[in-house]
C-alpha cells in the first residue's frame, strides 16, 4: 500500500509491503513532500504516482516512482510538461507488465481535444505521451481512460466515450502502451461508465449506469451486467476501488453521497452483500490477501490498515 507520513516539510512519501516499509529514494523537492496513489505491480516490480501541491497556483505537482519490493521505489525526474502543464487534465490509472509501465488518464491532445491518454515507458525512468488514434476524442465522441491493468499478454484501460447525452462504456488494449485498439464494450444500461478494472485469469471491470446500480463486465468476450441496488439519484455513486478476492467475488470500493462502502458481488454482479466497514471512514482502499482483504481506511485523525476477513 502507498500514501504518505508526516515529514519535514509536512508530508512525506510512504509505501508498504506486508506491514513493512519500502524504501524510498526521492530526487526532487516535490517528491520528497508526495503522497503515493495508484500502486501498481507485476512480480517484484512495482510503479507508483506521487503528487505534492505547490507553486504560484498551488497545482498538484505529479511525481513518478519505479523499482522493486527488494530495492525500494526511486522518483525518476520528468519534464513538467510530461504530466503537468497547460495540457494536463488527470492521470488516473497504473499498470505493469514484464517489459515496462504504463500510465493512463486525460490529456488535452493538440489533435481532438481533451480525451483519453497513455504514457509509456520501458525502463521506468524514461516516459513518453502516446498520442494514439484510438485514444483520441473526435467531435461527436469524447473518450476518457479511467483505470488499467496488465492481463498477461497486453494492458488494457477502461473508460467510456460521450456521445451527446450518451455514455458508453469502452475499454482498450496494447501490447506495449504505445499502439492501442479500441473495444466498445457492451453496456448493461442506456449509459454506463467502466470506473476499475482488475486482470488476473481474464480481466473483471466494475463501474456504474445511469440508473445508478453497480455495473460488472468480464473477459473473455466482453459481457456486461449489472447488480445491486438502485442509489437516488441525489446521491451520487463512484467506483473507488476493486479486487477479485481468492473464492472469485469482486469486492468493490464505492462512495455513495461521498461515503465510503464495500461491496460484495459475483463476477456478474450477482449475489450482492454490503459488507460493514472496521469504522467510520472518509475513504477507503482494499487489495486482496490471501482469502481475505487488507482495507486503509483514512479518518480525520490519520489513517488505519485492517486485515478484513471475508464471509466463507
């Protein structure tokens, strides 16, 4: 898990494996105060994207880290530009694969607009922005890449694309990050978003639909559902979080009216069950662990690490 201590000038970066702190080699100002997000690994190799605030404007400042389990993770110095700058709009999801790493989120292309985006790189310290047709918005189809994973053999993001009113859920896949190919994935409603995604034997996504239930595709094909209750609408459904846990259930991250729950479903979004939090919480984040899960809770008085033991 990752995130951030207090640290002399306020904060400071943190990551931990099995309870154990990581090793941390910052190299500049802005990574040294950074809060770890979007962990992300395949074997011992391991990708993380820090973010200080700072500057005349106070704007999140993105820092990139990459390494081992043994050796500890090393912030690799990047151009502003590259995820900064005029044309930033978010990155939003990790991926590793044997080969490289893989960053995705928005981007505002010189060709199409604000949409969809990959950042790529081989040896963890040197990255590129992937401008790649298929990412690319058009004038009637707005893409956005909100999460990803490494299914093997390619990476693959998931998103949606709006069209007028209309939100389709879509995913894409590349074998190196650089040349992508769309999927429009089937949709279990008029409109759906795909918010997580998680690759272990096929990949599993989860997100929401317009009327606001959990949505759950699977892959090989793609196939979509949805489950669970129905939210009102004044109280607006995220998908924060999701692992495929050791029994095959997906135990999903929500925020519902900006509070954080879990969720326990099949892979089809059957079988719903809330299951009840170790306490009150602001957010919440969960990894899978063995046959049960390990959840970071954060309150306003600092954070908390849980072993959760799953219903049997």
């Amino acid at each position: 898990m990752t995130g951030s201590v207090p640290g002399p000038s306020g904060r400071a970066p943190a990551a931990w494996l099995n309870g154990a702190a990581i090793p941390l080699f910052p190299a500049t100002g802005y990574g040294r105060q950074a809060e770890l997000t979007l962990p992300a690994a395949s074997g011992p190799r391991l990708l993380a994207l820090g973010s200080a605030y700072g500057g005349a404007h106070a704007n999140p400042r993105p820092t990139i880290w990459t390494g081992s389990v043994t050796d500890g993770l090393t912030e690799h110095e990047q151009p502003v530009e590259l995820l900064g700058g005029e044309r930033a709009v978010t990155t939003s999801g990790t991926a590793v694969s044997p080969a490289g790493y893989l960053l995705t989120g928005q981007w505002d292309h010189r060709s199409g607009g604000v949409g969809a985006a990959a950042w790529a790189s081989t040896d963890g310290a040197s990255w590129a922005l992937r401008e790649h047709p298929a990412l690319l918005s058009t004038a009637g189809d707005q893409t956005r890449a909100l999460a990803a994973a490494f299914d093997g053999q390619d990476y693959v993001a998931v998103g949606d694309a709006r069209s007028g009113l209309s939100v389709h859920p879509v995913a894409w896949t590349s074998r190196d990050g650089s040349a992508w190919q769309r999927v429009d994935l089937p949709s279990p409603s008029a409109s759906a978003t795909a918010w997580q995604i998680s690759c272990t034997s096929g990949c599993t996504a989860a997100g929401t639909t317009a009327e606001q239930r959990l949505a759950c595709w699977t892959d090989p094909p793609w196939k979509a559902f949805a489950g669970g209750p129905v939210i009102p609408p004044s109280q607006l459904l995220e998908v924060t979080g999701l692992t495929v846990d050791a029994s095959g259930h997906l135990d999903v991250a929500v925020k519902v009216d900006g509070r954080p729950r879990l969720w326990r479903v099949g892979r089809h979004c059957e079988d719903f069950a809330e299951l009840p939090l170790p306490e009150p919480a602001e957010s919440l984040a969960l990894i899978a662990d063995g046959p049960d899960l390990l959840l970071a809770t954060t309150t306003g008085s600092g954070s908390k690490v849980w072993r959760y033991p799953l219903p049997r």
